[in-house]
C-alpha cells in the first residue's frame, strides 16, 4: 500500500463499529468513503475534505459502483476496504423463512461480493497492493447453546471462506484479505440486553468494546506480511467451552 493519500471505504458506517472505523481512519490521516442506508440523514458525520458519505443499501450492485466511482473521482485512488456491513437475527431454524434468507444473503453477501469485486479491480490497475477487512463473528465457528442463529451463521461462514480464498488467488498482487471475528461488542444491537448475561458470554467476562474492533482492523488494514487471516477478538470465545 501507498504511503501517501491513502483512502479506505467503510461499509455500515453509521452506528457502533462502522462509526468507530470511520473517526479511527480519519484520524490517521486516510481519506474516508463511509456508507450505510442513510448515513447522511443519521447526521453521525458531516462530510468534510477527507470524508465523502454514500447513501445506499450495499446489496444492491449500484450502491457498489457509486461509492467505488465516488472514491476514485473523488481521492484518486483505494487503498483499503472494510465490509462492516452486516444483519443478524435469532429465531430457530425451522422458522426462517425464505425472505429472511434472502435479507441476510442481500446484505452479508451480496454487499460483501459487489463492493469487493470492483475495489479489486481498481487495485489491480494501481499495481500498488491494497487491504481488504471483513466483519464476520466467533458464533460462525463455535456456536453458543440458547442463540439460534444457523441461518445468519451460514452467510458469516462464507464470508470466512471467501477470505481465505480472495488471500491466496490476489497474494501475488499484493492485496491482502483478511477478517475480524468479535464476539459481542457493545453496540446499539444489543442495548436491550441484559449485560450480565452478554458478559457470560466470553471467557473473560468482558463485553467487547468497539475499540477492540477498531484496533484489530486497523492492525490487519495496514500489517504487510498479514492474509488470509480470520483475527478473533471475542475474549477467548473461540478457545472452547468455559
């Protein structure tokens, strides 16, 4: 990646873990494409000379060209790309329904294909390497007895799975794909919930803060030698029962 005029999009930016992104990326100096369904009506940003805001649901392949268009025009180039954006709801299996699922494959992964496949193409033309960051969750790979949620788990599985993929096919490029897999972090999903019981949840006893998140990311956006990494931050969650 460039040392200079970095530019980083940021799906799913309006709220928790996306917001933080955005404020953490801004701050060192990269220039920001921030997107959600109405970021510009959420008023959590105000555009700026280094932030530019994209309305627009990521599942849908003209919200992908917009914000891919609007950073090239705009800031010349992408050096990095974080898919934050993500849905998740419990119920149990036999009540999922076939709307459901294709909500969930909309946002998880249809946003995840259409924003990726054009960020890749324009690294490709820059010959310059570049970073992809994917949101995916500890519960894809050790679900957790009493959340059902074997439908949402199947698309974060496969943004798993894509990861390690997209990491050995653009290797030799230089651009590097990896994920970050929080267990529960404090975000406005789970404002309702009951903290004791979100804190028994990890092996620490911790609910995960967003800065945890933020960190992580920042750390595989710009570590050279790191791909094809799936990075757990979920307190311990992914070691095994406690």
């Amino acid at each position: 990646m460039r040392n200079q005029a970095r530019t980083v999009i940021v799906t799913g930016a309006s709220q928790g873990i996306g917001s933080g992104l955005v404020t953490a990326f801004l701050k060192r100096d990269y220039s920001v494409v921030a997107n959600s369904r109405k970021i510009e009506e959420s008023g959590a940003f105000a555009p700026s000379e280094k932030l530019a805001l994209v309305d627009g649901d990521i599942g849908e392949a003209a919200t992908a060209a917009k914000i891919v268009d609007l950073a090239i025009g705009r800031f010349g180039s992408i050096d990095a790309l974080v898919n934050n954006a993500g849905i998740f709801f419990v119920k149990p299996f036999t009540d999922y329904t076939a709307r459901d699922f294709r909500t969930l494959a909309s946002t998880n992964l249809e946003g995840f294909i259409y924003v990726t496949q054009l960020a890749i193409k324009q690294m490709l033309v820059q010959k310059s390497g570049g970073s992809i960051v994917s949101i995916t969750t500890t519960m894809a790979e050790h679900p957790i007895a009493g959340i059902d949620a074997s439908v949402p788990m199947m698309t974060k599985g496969g943004l798993e799975a894509i990861t390690r993929s997209l990491a050995m096919e653009y290797a030799k490029e230089g651009i590097r794909v990896n994920a970050v897999a929080p267990g529960v972090v404090d975000t406005p999903m789970h404002k309702d919930d009951p903290r004791d019981f979100l804190k028994s949840l990890s092996p620490m006893g911790r609910i995960i803060d967003v800065q945890d998140i933020v960190e992580a990311v920042l750390y595989l956006t710009e570590a050279r030698q790191v791909t094809g990494e799936v990075l757990h931050v979920d307190g311990g969650s992914h070691v095994g029962k406690w």
